[in-house]
C-alpha cells in the first residue's frame, strides 16, 4: 500500500516537471462575443510564447538600436554631437582655462602693486649683501 502511494507521488512530481509542462499544449481561442463563434484557434505551449515574446523583444531593440545609430536622432541624445561641435567645446575650454590662468595672474600683479604702493611690503631684502674690496687709491 505504501509503496502503491509512493509509485503515484512520483508519477505527480514527474508531470510537475517545469520542463514538461513547458511542451503542453494549450489552445488559444478568439471568440465573438455576440455570436459565440470562434474568430481565430490558437495552439500553442509555453515554451513557443517564451520564444515568441523574446524574439519581439530582441526586435524591438534591434530596431530602436538601428534607429537611433542610423539617423540623426542621435544628436539628440545629451552628451552626443558631432565632431566638429565636439573639437569647438575643446577649444573653449582650452581658451577658458588660459583665460582663467591670465586673470589669476594679473590679481597676484595688481596685489603686488597695492602692497608696493601702500607700504606693507616686506623689509627684508631677497638678495644676499655682496662684500666688494674697496679699491686702494695710488696717487702716482
């Protein structure tokens, strides 16, 4: 008897099978609701939908990818442009960062000059004091 129990619980798990019930067969039908007739049978398993959903999908990337590398749909997406517009943007910035350096450097200038004019510079000089021999005068 047990062993009878055991024989069917496995023929159960057996048809629980995900690969298996991935080959059954299902039957997909249109019907018209007014008439009842039956507009369009589909049959079909599982595993055909799974294949047919991803091939739509793979389709639609495709073509979307298609889309946007072959047309010019592409500059508009941010951060893309074309050559030209790209070596413009690099030159400005070549031109913005020597801009920026110049100013920089005529602030220290313009600081220096006020510190000068007004006084504050420092005192100690930044050159050493040269000890020169004093020549000796010959009255020949």
């Amino acid at each position: 008897m047990l062993n009878l129990a055991l024989i069917i619980k496995m023929e159960i798990l057996q048809n629980n099978n995900p690969l298996k019930r991935l080959n059954n067969r299902y039957r997909l039908v249109v019907m018209n609701d007014d008439t009842y007739e039956e507009v369009v049978t589909f049959k079909l398993s599982r595993l055909s939908v799974y294949v047919g959903l991803s091939t739509i999908f793979v389709l639609m990337v495709s073509v979307t990818i298609a889309l946007i590398v072959f047309t010019p749909l592409k500059y508009y997406i941010p951060g893309y442009g074309s050559r030209q517009s790209r070596a413009e943007i690099q030159l400005l910035k070549i031109r913005t960062d020597s801009l920026e350096q110049a100013i920089h450097f005529k602030e220290q200038y313009f600081n220096s000059l006020k510190k000068v004019l007004n006084g504050s510079t420092p005192s100690a000089l930044d050159t050493a004091a040269l000890q020169i021999p004093k020549q000796e005068v010959t009255n020949d």
